[in-house]
C-alpha cells in the first residue's frame, strides 16, 4: 500500500493489535484502540496493564491492523515501533478526548458529549498515552492480486 493508502485504510479500521515483548520472552498481544496524529499511531492503556510493564522493560511493539474475511479480500499494515511512554496527565486526557471524539463518532473532540468528556478525564489519571514511533513497515493488499496491480 502507499502512504496515502494507509492512511485511508488506519482511518476506515477501529483496532490495532498491539504485540509487547513479555517477561518469559514471549509476544503479549493486545488489541487497542487508536487515532493517527501526523501518519503516527497514538493510544492509551491504563498504566498498570501488562503492556505498560513489558514497554517499560523494552520499549519495543509491533502492531498490526488488518481487514478482510477471505483470502483475496486480506489487508492491513505491520508496523515495527519504538513507544514513548507518556505519564503526563493532561497529555493523555487530550488523548482519551481525542480517541472517543473517533470512537463515539462525535468528530471532533468540541462535540463530545459532556458525560463522555468527564469519563475520561477521569481515567486519564490511572492511564498512560502510548506513542507508536515507526521504525518499519510491512502492507498487504490481496484485492490488488485479483486485479494483477502488484
């Protein structure tokens, strides 16, 4: 896929599986909600969780969007990411705004509902923003085979 189509594919998809390093040295996957901030992938985790504590001990992930039910209809995105950590508590609240602006379809985080908006800035103090800082990628898109595109 080329830039702009990965772009339009993380903007049309709704989980990233998020893929740590455990302590007995095997993958722990996740899936987690996401938004994209200047072709970056931004989520948030409560900062107790296992993933915390794996990225704290090696800040490596790889994540993974993927779409389709059949062979021929397969896509997604592989990223191999360094993550920043972030702890400050108004970082990610805007964060938690700005995936529940994505998530409850309210657009923007303006138009959030208030109820929303203080649910999350509630849970931003028992959680963390993860910042997704591409190293390398891999895409897949098997509806191009079909058509002979690659």
């Amino acid at each position: 896929m080329s830039d702009e189509e990965v772009l339009a594919f993380l903007d049309d998809e709704k989980t990233v599986i998020c893929a740590t390093n455990g302590r007995d040295g095997l993958p722990h996957l996740m899936p987690l909600w996401y938004v994209v901030r200047d072709g970056e992938l931004w989520s948030w985790t409560y900062a107790k969780s296992q993933k915390v504590h794996n990225l704290e001990r090696d800040s490596r992930a790889t994540v993974q969007v993927e779409a389709g039910t059949e062979y021929q209809e397969l896509r997604g995105v592989m990223f191999k990411c360094d993550v920043e950590v972030i702890r400050d508590t108004e970082r990610v609240a805007q964060l938690g705004l700005e995936i529940f602006a994505r998530y409850t379809g309210a657009g923007d985080v303006p138009s959030l509902d208030d109820s929303v908006r203080g649910m999350v800035l509630g849970q931003a103090r028992k959680r963390v923003a993860l910042h997704f800082v591409e190293r390398e990628r891999a895409t897949w898109d098997h509806r191009k085979l079909a058509a002979g595109v690659y």
